[in-house]
C-alpha cells in the first residue's frame, strides 16, 4: 500500500538514443538545400529581369526606341516579387522538413507537435483570411501582368497612375494628386488603359456650347 507521500521516480532521456549524427547531418543537408535552391532561383531571376538579349544585338538597334520605356522596370519588379516569394516558399520548406528531421533523430515524438501546428494554422488562417486573400491576389496581379508601376488604371474606386505595387497593396496617384493605397484583394475589376488602344473621350469646346446659346437667347426675345 502507498502513501500519499510516495514519488514515482524520474527517469531521464535516454541519451544513447539520440542519434548526434544524424542532427548534424540534417542540418548540414538543409542548408545545402536551401543554399543551391537560393542561388538558382537568383540566377532565374536575373536572367528574366535582364530579359531576352535578341534585340540587344547590333543590327536590331533600331528596334530600340520603339520599346516601352517601362518595360524593363515593370520586368525586374515582376522578377524580383516573384523570386523573393519563391525564397520565401523555399526557406519556410526546408526549414519545416530539417526541424522535423532534427527531432526525429533527437528522439522526439513529434506527432502530436504536428498536431498542435496543424490546429494553429487553421486558427490563423481563419483570422487572417483577408490578408491571405490580398497576397494571393498580389501574386497573381503580377504573374499575370495585368498592370504594372507608370500604368495608368481605373478601378472602382480611382482612375490613377500606379506608383508602386507590392504583394498586399498598391499605391496609385489619382487625377487630382490624391495618393490610394488599394488592396489587392478588393480590386474587383480593373482597366489598363496604358496596354490597350484607350481613346480619351472628346470634349465639347467652350466657345462652341456658347455659340450655340446666343441664337437661342434671341429667338426667345
């Protein structure tokens, strides 16, 4: 019979379980992943910012003036916003997998860890839905090209020229020199009259509506 002062005994970890090597090698393997992955998705991003040198040649000069003079800053934007949310992507994957290597070969049971991470993730995707909505609508505004910094756009909301895009907002500068920062996520519809064949709508001139008021003055005396 036990009293209420018995203890079970504490038995410490079994150390001689904890594979050290395997730690090291984990770790080592995931930066070397995460380092090789890094450089190629700056390599990739370099050569897409550069763009194609076919028009670079000497005898396709004259082709030069007649590309867009915004062209090449809208194109490394694209390729700097995409290759730093794939660095993102990346770091945060590998990064997950050689923790859970790690304590894998500490000799952790990390079933339940994952468990608990699972819950929190759909608590913060539950509170955060309108800002992953905002990314998700940046990334695809810039892979699929529909405006860019210098374009002149019209959306619900203002009729501006974009100064600066990012993956949650962008900011334009309206007619009147108002700056509007727009989320992505709620720009339902946009138009790009910098891309297509927009045609200001023409103005009646002044003199003209007054000219065609004077006879009728007269006619009414």
């Amino acid at each position: 019979m036990y009293g209420l002062s018995t203890t079970t005994p504490i038995t410490p970890p079994d150390i001689s379980a904890i594979n050290l090597p395997g730690v090291l090698i984990s770790i080592g393997v995931g930066v070397a992943v995460w380092l090789v992955a890094t450089f190629v998705i700056a390599g990739i991003t370099k050569r897409v910012a550069a763009g194609t040198t076919f028009f670079k040649k000497p005898h396709f000069r004259w082709v030069a003036p007649a590309l867009r003079a915004l062209d090449h800053e809208r194109r490394v934007q694209r390729a700097n916003t995409i290759g730093s949310l794939l660095n993102s992507v990346i770091s945060v994957l590998v990064a997950v997998i050689t923790i859970m290597y790690v304590l894998k070969n500490l000799n952790v049971d990390i079933a339940p860890l994952l468990t608990s991470v699972g819950i929190l993730g759909v608590a913060i995707g539950f509170g955060a839905q309108q800002l992953i909505r905002d990314f998700l609508a940046g990334i695809f505004i810039t892979i699929e090209d529909q405006y860019g910094i210098g374009d002149i756009i019209e959306t619900s909301e203002v009729v501006g020229e974009v100064e600066a895009m990012g993956l949650r907002i962008t900011r334009v500068r309206a007619e009147d020199g108002t700056i509007w920062y727009l989320r992505n996520g709620e720009i339902l519809r946009v138009g790009n009259r910098s891309q297509g064949t927009y045609v200001p709508p023409a103005e009646e001139p002044a003199d003209a509506s007054e000219a065609g008021a004077a006879p009728q003055q007269k006619a009414g005396e």
